[in-house]
C-alpha cells in the first residue's frame, strides 16, 4: 500500500496528540497556565475525534493519562452517532482502570453536558454494578454516585445505599456496616475512626480531635498513598518496597538533602527494586546507553505538579541503568549523584548532548534525552548539535537518538521538540519509557499510517484482552 | 572615571520570554569584603493624617543594605517579604528614612561597616534635583516663583516592575545561572535596565525585588505595545564550522556562545556601557565608592540611563543598578543642562541650541516649565524681537 501525504498527515496528527494526552493534565506547568493547557487540549480533543475518530477511541488502550482518558470517554459520549465498533468495550474497559474519583468526575461533567444517552446509560450501569462495594462509595463518593444516579435514572441495587443518599432520615440503623458508622460518626467519635480516610478527615475536624490523635487511630484505615502523604506528621513509615517508579522518585526528591544523604542505601535500593520492575523482561537489553537529563530551574513544576519534571528524570535515570548494558548519565547541571538533584540553573543541552556522544569507550547504542525541550544556553544548541551530528557524524544511525519530554506546550499543541532529526515523545511516569520509545520511532516520520494503524491495533487488542481477564 | 566598567562580568546567552530579553551576566570569582542584603521594611503603614480625613501612605518595597564588614551575611541576615502597612494610626513626626544612604548603627551607637540605601533613589534624587535651585542669575524672564522655589514639584512618573507586562511572568520562568550576579533587562529589545551585585548568593536572594522595582515609562510602553522578541538561536554552520568529529562540533559549539557575548557587548548594551557620564559620589567605605550617575543628555536617539553603582579600589563595578530615562525625560534633561550652561539667559541659551527665542520659549512651555516663565516679560521680549 502506497503513502499518501494524507496518510502521513495523519500519522502525524494521532502522534500529536497522543504526546499531548500523555503529558497534559490541565494543570498548571512551569511556563503555562491551566487554562491555557485546557483550551489547548480542548482543541485538541475535538480536531482529533472529528477526523480520526476509530484512532482516537484507539488512544484509550495506550498509557495516555487519566486525565485525558476521562476526556477522551466524555467526548466519545457526548458524540454516540458517530460511534464506531469497538468503542463501547474500549470505554468500559478503560473506565475500569481510572480511579472512581475520575470517573465520578466525569459522570458529573456529562451531567453537565446533558449527555443521557442510551450508551452511556449502559456504561455507567455497568460500571456501577462492577463496582465491589457501593455502600463504600456512598460514603467516600456520596456526591458523585448520588449526581450519576439521578441524572442517568439508575436505581440502585438495595434499598439502604438509595436511603442513604437521597434519604438519611428514613432509616434509624444500617445494615451495611460503613453506612452505619457514618450515620453514628455524626455523634460518636468511635465510629469516626470505622470510615475511610477523607470521610473520617471531616468528621474529625468537627468532633475537634488533634490531628496527631487522629492520624494515628485512623492509620489502619488509610491507602497507602494517604499514608505516605501523612506520614511526616503521623510518623508512620512509607512501604517503599511497592511504591511505583516515578512515585518513588516524587517521594525522594521532596525530602530533605540531610535525610536523602543519610538514608542513601535505603533509598537507592528501593529506586533500584522499582526500576528493576519496570524494565521486567527488558533489563540489561538495551546495550550501551548515554542519557541527558534535564536538572535545571524548569524542572521544579509548577506548584500543583511539583517536580514532577526532575521526577521523571530521576526514574528515568534508574531505569535506564536496569535497561543498559553500560550507562552514562548527563545531569545538565553537571552533578553527578543522582540522590542529591535539585532543580537548579540554565539548560546548556546542547553541551549536555556533546558530552553524551563523546563519553569515553565506542558510541552508545542509544542517546536518551529528558528535557522539557527549553534549551537556552545557548538557546536551539542542542537541536544545532543533533541535527550537524546526525548528518555528519552519524548518518548511518549506529545511535538511536530519542527525547522524551514531560512537559505539554499548549501554544504547540504537542511537547516541545529539540531537533526534527531526532523523535520526541511525551512521557509523563518514567516506568513508561520502554513503550513511549517505541511510538517514539513513528514521530521520525519514516513510518506511516499503516504502521502506525497495525500497532494501535495491536496495543487495543492487547488492552482489550488484558480487561476480559 | 567618566563609563561603566563591566570587568569580571561575563556575558551569557539570553532567555527570552515574550517581549522580555533577559541577559545574565555572571562573576567567576564573587567581589571580595562587599555584600548587599535587602533590608525589608516591616513597620506597618508610614501613614501621615493629612487633615481631612485622607491619609498619605509611602510604600517602600525594601532597601539594600552594602556591608563591606567582611564577615559575610554575618548578624545582618537577609530576609524575605515586604509589606504595604496596614491603618495608619500614628502620625510620626518624620518618617524613618530620612537619609537616602544612611550608615547604620549598632544599638550601642557605635558605627557598622553598613550602609543602608534605597535603590535607584539615590540615582531618581540626582536626576530630580537636576538644577533643582531654578535660575542661578534672575533674568527678567524668570517668574518669582522660580527664583524663590526652584523647579517645583520634582515628580517623575514611574512604573512598578509587576505592572511591566509579562516581565513578573519572565523573570519567574528565569533560569539563573551559577555564579550569576548580574542581570540585563531588555524590553522590545531595548535595555530597560542593568542590575549587578557583588555576590552571587545576594544575587539569587534580590532577583525577586527586580520585580518590585521602578521602571521608566519607555520600558512601560514598550512592553505593552512590543511584539514577542525573537531568540537569538544558535547555528552551526555544516561546511565551516561543523567538521567531521565532535571535537570539531564542541568547538563550533562553544563559539557560539562567544559570538553571542561580543555581539551583546557591542551592540544590545553599547549605550550603556560606551556612553560617558557624570559621576558623583555619595558615600565612601573603604575601599569602595557609592556613586550616581547622570548621561550627557545628548538628543538623538542613543539610551540614556542614569543609575547608581558602587566601584572598588579599582574603578570596577561591584553593584550596578540603572534607569532608563524616557525621550522626555532626556529631553527635559537636556534643556535644563543647556539653560545652565548659559546662565539660564533664554536669548543666548536659544543661540547656542540654534533656535528662534520663540522656539526656545515654546520648548520650556513644553517641557512642563512654563509656570517658570514671567509670561509679561516674555510676551515684551517677543514683541521687541518681532519689531528689532
């Protein structure tokens, strides 16, 4: 089958967008607002799902961010003539995935859309009775069920969870154990500690009970991640042996440097154990690597993502040394113990990237780049030094370059990119890189739709068959 | 010593935000015995009752403290945040701050290596009390009022930085650079302001005060009505430059960098740093010197600044911080100076500018000194002239 520039354009567009709906979260980066970000995505959405609706319903299977796959769910909806085959079990099954606070979300926001549709009645019937406990949703997401269940006219499955949203006063006790505890949390302080950890929050507050008293009782009750949240001033201890990568790095970098510096072995191990994980049948397969991470000033995040750029660099840096044969890695600030980054300086990338190839021993097998593609000292050096490299030095390409970027730029509606030598992709947990690099290869624009195609084929199949289990 | 002498400042590339061009300027070795902490003013409200019910409020982002004690940020520690105060419920009698640069004082009496001045108030007095006496000979032409007072009022109109558009937003996203103790701010490209510290720790702890600071109105409009200004992004020429190893490329690289210094020096900040000025100086600690400085006021399009810097033993800047006056403001400058020159005699004042009387007389009017001006005396004199 022969390439036509619409194929092309068209690969081109999904690739697009899938950087962009892996790393947008609407929220506020670094250089842009949220607003920006959501009116950027918003056009995004529409100009994708208009022209390539199949590969958009496509993108639900691919490790695009639950943000957007609320996003993605929502437009589907709101869209039900348009649907093609596979849609309804790419929703249902992503829908399984996302947290219920997400999808309670997107209920509320198809509310406020007015979609009430037969499908989407369907999906969220089907959602709700998948759901193990929804006394325990009651309670924790009382506004959200309550909002879905009356706006799509679901009746619920037993009489006391329908009491107990829309009306308390009917019933004097429960029988489900979590609906009662709350209707006695009101007045007994015992039964605050019976609830989850959100609801128990206020019902403390208002009781007046010292936060340290109360952290401490309700720990048995928390998730884990509220555990860690709290734990500075509960004083319990973070289970970092299951902790994702990028979670892991997160944690890491919002101690201080005394206590990283102290508990380096500790902390070194579990970085270790988790990239050891994500790379699973992978490790050690991907021969001589050199990375450039990006340390500098803009890595800090913004205050509602903070550093969660230098947190993919740093669980970058942990996985691509379980991937390598042999590892070199670039700070961009020039440190050299990856336990102790911080956010700090310029970007010289392009000096960064130099130092990279001309490590000593052969040339790496691959040059990773993780930056927020801002190069400015000198600003454009670093796509300078790839794209005279890349055609002078290196045209055979014995190096794979790739560059991945957690950053979203809403004004290019994709990631920055640094060279158009050199393919970028959006990555936003670094357990991901393994798979980002492989769309990777496709943003070079030596592949066309038909690849593409079969691959997200592929991935949905996978996906789908992943959800049947 | 009659230009500013950037020596020891290095030059890095640009980061450019918007309209925004800003320039670092970095130290390899920190000035040494001299450090500037900001001073931030916490007692609330200098508010003074008016009378009628009004109150007159100052507000004083914060004032930079020079410490040449050599002990480092030693009992005179840096802090963070300033205030607008709150009610004003007293009425002192003077505000505290009655010096522009004032030593200060242990509790004990005794005098510290310390200096505390506001910045680019010393620059803003020199520049307002530019022939502040009014007329030095009483010419006819003169009113009573400008020889008994003087200019008066002295007021220039300034903008706060966080009202610059999108400078707070660059100067945020700001990258600073290791061992950065200086910055250029260009607006629309024309350079706003240059500001230089003796330290790079004093530098990290008073970037956020750029925003505070006072900015002419040229930079004023500037931002607001300048396009985004283009990065000057690096290229490496494939047949000269680029070479076949990457020895080659790092050299073709980091001339890069070196193309871009010389180009700033002599073209983006020629103005400032090739233009003589008048200095004067405020204070002497030892070893160094806390001076002002006034441009030539020559008309014609060339950047006119005028700021406060201090040297050491060796003429070299340690702390920088410049004003970029308006073409009205330089205009008036210019006008004052001429009229000094002569005397404050219009007819030969209107002669050796190459001027009419009538001109001349229109020009003081427009200047915003008209008041100044005996319009009986005037109007004769035009009348003689129109008849001789």
């Amino acid at each position: 089958m022969s390439e036509t520039v619409t194929d092309l354009v068209a690969a081109e567009d999904v690739l697009f967008f899938v950087n962009a709906a892996v790393t947008a979260t609407g929220q506020r980066e670094f250089r842009s607002s949220a607003a920006e970000q959501r009116l950027s995505l918003a056009f995004l959405h529409e100009y994708v799902r208009v022209n390539y609706r199949p590969l958009y319903a496509a993108c639900l299977a691919l490790d695009v961010n639950d943000h957007n796959a609320a996003l993605i769910v929502e437009h589907l909806l709101r869209t039900p003539h348009e649907a093609g085959a596979e849609e309804g079990r790419l929703i249902a099954a992503r829908l399984a995935l996302l947290p219920p606070q997400r999808v309670y979300r997107l209920f509320r926001a198809l509310r406020a859309a007015k979609v009430n549709n037969r499908r989407t009645r369907a999906i969220v019937r089907d959602w709700l009775a998948a759901r193990p406990d929804l006394g325990l949703d009651a309670v924790k997401y009382r506004a959200g069920l309550k909002a879905a269940a009356r706006h799509l006219h679901l009746p619920l499955p037993d009489d006391e969870t329908g009491d107990f949203l829309f009306a308390p006063r009917r019933r004097a006790r429960y029988d489900h154990a979590l609906l009662d505890a709350h209707r006695r949390a009101h007045h007994d302080q015992r039964a605050v500690y019976e609830l989850p950890f959100t609801v128990a929050e206020g019902f403390a507050a208002r009781h007046g009970v010292p936060r340290g008293v109360f952290l401490e009782r309700i720990a048995p009750r928390m998730t884990r991640l509220e555990r860690l949240r709290t734990q500075r001033h509960a004083g319990v201890a973070a289970d970092l042996s299951t902790m994702p990568l990028t979670r892991l790095a997160l944690y890491v970098l919002a101690l201080p440097f005394e206590e990283r510096a102290a508990r380096r072995t500790e902390l070194t191990g579990a970085l270790r154990a988790a990239a050891a994980r994500a790379a699973g049948p992978y490790a050690g397969t991907w021969g001589r690597v050199a990375a450039v991470l990006d340390d500098s000033y803009s890595s800090s995040g913004s205050g509602v993502k903070r550093r969660r750029p230098l947190a993919v660099a740093l669980g970058c840096h942990f996985l691509l040394e379980a991937l390598a044969g042999s590892y070199s890695a670039h700070w961009t600030s020039g440190g050299t113990d990856p336990l102790l980054v911080r956010p700090h300086g310029p970007t010289p990338l392009g000096l960064r990237v130099l130092d990279a190839l001309e490590a000593p021993g052969p040339a790496p097998d691959r040059l990773v780049i993780v930056s927020d593609g801002w190069d400015n000292a000198p600003p454009g050096l670093a796509g300078e030094v790839l794209r005279v490299w890349r055609t002078h030095l290196d045209p055979e390409r014995r190096t794979a370059a790739v560059h991945l970027n957690p950053v979203y730029d809403p004004d290019g509606f994709d990631v920055r990119r640094l060279a158009p030598s050199v393919p970028t992709a959006g990555v936003r947990d670094a357990e991901d890189l393994p798979a980002l690099v492989e769309i990777a290869q496709f943003a070079e624009g030596r592949t066309g739709l038909a690849e593409l195609r079969a691959y997200l084929d592929r991935r949905v199949e996978l996906f789908l068959k992943e959800a049947v289990r | 010593m009659t230009g500013i002498d950037l020596t020891g400042l290095e030059v890095r590339p640009a980061q450019v935000w918007g309209g925004v061009r800003l320039v670092p300027l970095v130290r390899a070795a920190p000035v040494a015995g001299l450090r500037l902490h900001r001073e931030v003013y916490a007692c609330s409200g200098h508010g003074v009752d008016v009378g009628d019910g009004t109150a007159y409020t100052s507000y004083i982002p914060h004032g930079f403290v020079a410490d040449w004690s050599g002990e480092g940020a030693g009992a005179e520690s840096a802090a963070y945040g300033s205030r607008l105060g709150g009610e004003p419920r007293t009425v002192p009698v003077r505000g505290p701050h009655h010096r522009l640069a004032k030593r200060q004082r242990a509790k004990s009496g005794r005098a510290e290596p310390r200096l505390r001045f506001l910045p680019l108030h010393l620059a803003l007095e020199g520049y307002l009390a530019l022939h502040f006496g009014g007329p030095s000979t009483v010419w006819e032409e003169w009113s009573r009022e400008a020889v008994r007072q003087g200019l008066s009022p002295r007021a220039e109109a300034a903008y706060a930085g966080w009202s610059v558009p999108g400078l707070g937003e660059a100067l945020r996203v700001f990258e600073i650079h290791p061992g950065q103790c200086g910055l250029m701010l260009y607006v629309a490209d024309a350079l706003a302001a240059a500001f230089v510290v003796p330290h790079p720790d004093d530098y990290r702890l008073l970037h956020p005060t750029l925003v505070e600071d006072l900015y002419g109105e040229l930079v004023h409009q500037y931002a607001h009505y300048g396009a985004p200004v283009p990065e000057f992004t690096a290229r490496i020429r494939d047949a000269a430059g680029g070479g076949r190893t990457l020895a080659d490329l790092r050299a073709a690289a980091v001339a890069q960098e070196r193309d871009w210094a010389a180009g700033h020096d002599g073209l983006m900040a020629r103005d400032l740093l090739e233009t003589s000025y008048a200095f004067e100086r405020v204070y002497r600690m030892d070893g160094f010197e806390l001076l002002r400085f006034l441009p030539p006021f020559r008309r014609g399009g060339t950047e006119q600044h005028i700021g406060e810097l201090i040297t050491d033993h060796k003429g070299r800047t340690a702390y920088l911080k410049t004003f970029r006056l308006s073409e009205n403001q330089i205009r008036r400058g210019h006008l004052l100076q001429r009229l000094a020159d002569h005397d404050w005699h219009l007819g030969r004042t209107a002669e050796a500018l190459g001027t009419s009387y009538r001109e001349l007389v229109l020009r003081i009017q427009r200047a915003g000194f008209g008041s100044l001006l005996n319009a009986h005396e005037v109007a004769r004199r035009l009348r003689e002239t129109k008849e001789g």
